[in-house]
C-alpha cells in the first residue's frame, strides 16, 4: 500500500480531529519502561497498594453467584445493585439520593464526557479552574467549548474573583458549567473550604451554569478535617440542587482497571445522559459492576482506603521533606492534605519544561505545570505526584537527582 494513503489530508475529519493534540502527560509515559527511571509523573495509584485479595475475592464471588449476570448486556444506567451500593457509599459522605439518579460510567471521564455531550454546543462558555485537570480541558476543548479559566488559590476557587467575573461577563454568554475537583484537587493538591464551596453553590444558583463537582480522590485524606462534598452542602440551600452534577469514582480509591464511575445529576440531566450513554457503549461492563458491587458490599472500601491514605501519607511527607533538604531555594511548594499530588513552582524564573530535560538524562520524570493550563500557563509550575513511587527511599533518590537536574543548566 502506497504510505500516501495514510496522509490525514485524504479524510474528512471533524474540526477538533483536523489537528488534534494528545495528552502531554501520556507522551511521558514512554520514559517509564526506561531502567532505573524514578517517575513523579503519572497519576497513577500505586500498583503495591491495590488490594489484590479483596478484588480477587470479589470478582470470584461474583461470577459465582450469578455468573450470566456478569457476561450479558445489563442496564444503561447500571446494575441496581451497584447503584444501591454507591448510594450507601455517598450517604457516608453526605449525599442522600434516589437509585433513579444514579448512572453507572464507565470511569468518572466518560461521565464527563455524556454531560458535555448534552450540554456544551461548539462556542459556549464554560468555566474551568486554572490550573485544571487536562483530561477534562482536553474534552471541552474537542467539543468546541469557549474555555473561560477561573482564578485559584492555595484553598481552590477563589470565589470572590469568580463572583467579580462572572458579574462582568455580557449576560449573552453566560456560562453553560463550571468544572472543577473540590478535594485534593488535580493538580494542586487543594482542598475547597465549605464556606467557598456553599458559596459556589449559590453562584451556579444565581447565574444558571451548571455545576460540576469531579470527586476521584476524596477518600484519599490523610491530615486535616474532612468537608463535605458541594452536592451535600448545596442540599440545605433551597434550590441549589438543580445546579450540581457529582462525579465519582473507584479509579483512584480502588483500581483503575475496574473503570468504575459514576454520576448523580438532576433527573433532566440523567435522562439525557442516559440517551448519551446508550450510544457510546450501551451499559459499563457488567463483569466490572459485579465485582465492584460485591467489594463495596464486603466492606472492604473503608479499610482499603485507610491504608492506602496512610501510606501516601508517609510518601507526601518523604516528598516534601526531600524538597525541603535537596533544593529549598529552588523550589516552592504546597503541602496537601491528601490525594496524590503537591504542586509546586521553580523559583528565580525558570521554565519547568526545559529543567525536565535534563532532569530525563537523570532518569527522573515530572509533568511540566503548562499542561494543565487552558490558557496563559505558568511555565515555573510543576505536578509531582507522590503515590505511585514504591517507597520513601526512592522518593528521596528521585528528588536529589532533581536537584542534579537544576544544578546542570
């Protein structure tokens, strides 16, 4: 076959396809198989930390008990078993709310991308905190969406900045939704007080956008007092309900490779989700519902969680300790109080892309912080994540080949 017959200029494609960019973080990926490469760059949970036994045990036990239902087609909207479960797993966090409100994605990503299918049409404004999840950058993006970034600080959203903006954009092009990780955000690490997040609830009231509350890591809390999610504060404001979608997920807090998520929105959005979700895959893999459901039912969630904060507990201090010992007047950082990742800044100007270069030859890896932003980036900025490295020793090893990395300019 003539290699020309592969050119993109022979199709058609959409506008966001003509020239597409992938995930800069996933083009790091390809260092990791390199021997002796110390990686701070995925968001990955750590492989050592799954609880192999407990998934093993209830994946057996599904197929088991009802092994047709683990390889038929199942509803749509999930396996009413699996949605009573996560009911029960939501009330502890706050949430109290019908099965009928519940869908079952295939992942939180794919939860995201059904509600910006039914909500953002190509030039809509839609907020987005900044610095942001790229995933979710990435899908407004190929849909079109008008990206407006909203201002953050240590503790999240400012929401005295976003109330100044919102105030000053023409009526005609009010925001369709606002999206942002309230705890232990991706990749700040920052935790949104109750105060801000009742007070962003009001907002979404106030100025009808829609608004999202993405909660991968919310179990992850290893310091500090936890706060409930916005979809439970918004619950004592009259109102304020209509306006909140919640995302959750087993990805961070169980196993990614279950692809386990899951939506609680209003019943009008639901439906049309439900419509989406029918045209994408029809229903999420009923072997991976069985088994999450008989995990959830076992308790072993609680437990599992516990351990696995304790031990990013252990590894975030390492983290920052090593920082504070190999290179203080090189780097700022912010301490989080869970999740999986502390965000920090090169000090005196320099760029976190060039630094990690030679930070490569060291065979250390990070995520430079300007892919996380849709606009504007701040090219001091960097994402280490704490959680996949297998111990503190390699923590400390990876950070003092930093610290070799900056040294050779």
């Amino acid at each position: 076959m003539n290699c020309a017959a592969h050119s993109a200029d022979l199709y058609d494609f959409t506008g966001p396809f003509k020239a597409p960019q992938g995930s800069a973080i996933r083009e790091l990926f390809k260092y990791l198989s390199r021997p002796g490469m110390i990686s701070f760059a995925g968001g990955y949970p750590s492989k050592d930390l799954f609880d192999r036994a407990g998934i093993g045990q209830a994946m057996g036990d599904a197929y088991a008990s009802d092994p047709i239902a683990c390889l038929q087609y199942g509803d749509t909207a999930g396996s009413p078993a699996l949605r009573r479960a996560i009911l029960r797993l939501m009330s502890d966090r706050g949430v109290t709310r019908e099965v009928d409100d519940v869908i079952v994605t295939t992942g939180s990503q794919q939860g995201l991308d059904l509600l910006i299918k039914i909500l953002v049409a190509p030039g809509d404004a839609v907020l987005i905190e900044e610095p942001a999840y790229p995933a979710a950058i990435q899908a407004l993006r190929l849909a079109g969406a008008r990206l407006i970034p909203v201002r953050t600080d240590a503790q999240g959203i400012d929401v005295d900045a976003l109330t100044g903006q919102l105030e000053a954009l023409d009526p005609a092009t009010r925001p369709k939704l606002l999206y942002t990780v309230p705890t232990f955000a991706n990749p700040t690490g920052a935790t949104l007080p109750a105060a801000r997040r009742e007070a962003l609830a009001r907002l979404a009231m106030r100025f009808r956008f829609v608004l999202v509350e993405d909660d991968p890591y919310g179990e992850l809390r290893f310091s500090g007092e936890p706060v409930k999610p916005i979809t439970a504060l918004a619950d004592a404001i009259p109102g304020a309900s209509d306006w909140i979608v919640y995302f959750g997920s087993l990805s961070k807090i169980v196993a990614p490779g279950l692809r386990i998520g899951w939506s609680i929105a209003p019943p009008a959005i639901t439906r049309r989700m439900l419509v989406a979700k029918q045209t994408t895959d029809l229903c999420t893999s009923p072997l991976a519902q069985e088994t999450a459901r008989h995990y959830l039912e076992r308790g072993r969630l609680a437990e599992h969680a516990q351990t696995k904060a304790l031990a990013y507990r252990k590894r975030c201090e390492a983290l920052c300790s090593a920082l504070r010992q190999f290179v203080p007047d090189e780097i700022e950082y912010v301490m989080p109080e869970g999740g999986m990742f502390v965000w920090a800044r090169l000090k005196g100007g320099r760029h976190s892309a060039d630094v990690l270069k030679r930070a490569i030859e060291q065979n250390v890896i990070y995520v430079p912080g300007p892919a996380f932003y849709a606009r504007d980036p701040d090219e001091s900025s960097m994402r280490l994540s704490f959680a996949a490295a297998p111990g503190e020793a390699e923590v400390f090893e990876g950070v003092r080949r930093l610290k070799l990395a900056l040294a050779s300019r």
